[in-house]
C-alpha cells in the first residue's frame, strides 16, 4: 500500500517453547493515530509451523485497521481489523490514566483497552499500551484465562 510500517515481531511460548510468531504492521499518521496493516502469522507446534492462518494485509483484505486513535476517547468502539466473517476485531478504551508493571518495566499514563471479536463471543481481553513503547499486557477478562506480559523490547 505504500506506507511505511514498523513490524512488531510477537512471539508467544509454552513452557519454553515457541508456539506462535506474529510479524504485525503498523504505521502512525501525522495526528498519532495507529494503524494496523496486517501480519505474518505462523503458529508452531514441536519447532515446526503448523499453520499461518489468520496471516494477511490489507491490501489483500480491503483495508487498515485502526489500531487507535491519537486522541482516544473512553467509551467509544472501533474495529481494528475488519475482514467480513474472517476478521472483525474491535476495541473500546477503557481509561487513559492506566498503569501496568511487567518485567520490561513499570509504567504509567497507560491506554487500557477492552478487546473483542463479534466472531468468538467467548473471548475478550484487557490491553494495556504504554507511550512511546506500545502494548505491554493483555488480560483476559473471558476464556481462555491468559495474561501475556512484555519481557523485552528492542528499538532499531
């Protein structure tokens, strides 16, 4: 599409073991909203990809998300991914004074977010984004019970 994006390279482990890596695009426009502009998803079983459903971009699926606003407001809904039937994630803020403590760090004036699909009724999640790093936890507040926590970050 044309825009320059960074990629967050998320990896997910199970008693050590890799199970899945995500490449996610994003990309800030000049009001500081983000936006999502796919992924390269590979989930992992005994060190072998097993599946990369749920990879794609844009361009391919029709547009970007938008992963939130420069200016969020509480209380107000937006997709951050829209795919008809395949992918249609939405977010709502939920306060913008949050504070999070992972072992990356402590930190405060946090974005904290109410994450879901209309696809999987059963799931949803508390995100918690720090300025000038991004997401730093998630909470699920539905099944399945999960609570990921940022360990590193490296800046290039």
């Amino acid at each position: 599409m044309g825009v320059d994006c960074v990629v967050v390279d998320d990896r997910v482990t199970e008693g050590g073991e890799l199970t899945e890596q995500t490449h996610d695009w994003y990309a800030q426009d000049e009001k500081g909203n983000v936006w999502y502009f796919g992924e390269d998803s590979k989930e992992c079983e005994n060190g072998k990809v097993k599946s990369t459903e749920g990879s794609g971009r844009p361009a391919r699926m029709g547009q970007a998300g938008h992963n939130h606003a420069g200016a969020p407001k509480v209380g107000e809904p937006y997709y951050q991914e829209y795919y008809e039937g395949e992918a249609e994630d939405k977010a709502r803020a939920l306060k913008l004074d949050g504070s999070a403590k992972v072992p990356y760090g402590s930190f405060d004036n946090v974005l904290v977010t109410r994450e879901w699909t209309p696809l999987e009724r059963n799931i949803a999640e508390h995100k918690y984004y720090a300025p000038g790093i991004g997401n730093v936890l998630e909470v699920a507040v539905k099944r399945p019970q999960e609570r990921l926590k940022l360990v590193d970050a490296k800046h290039g």
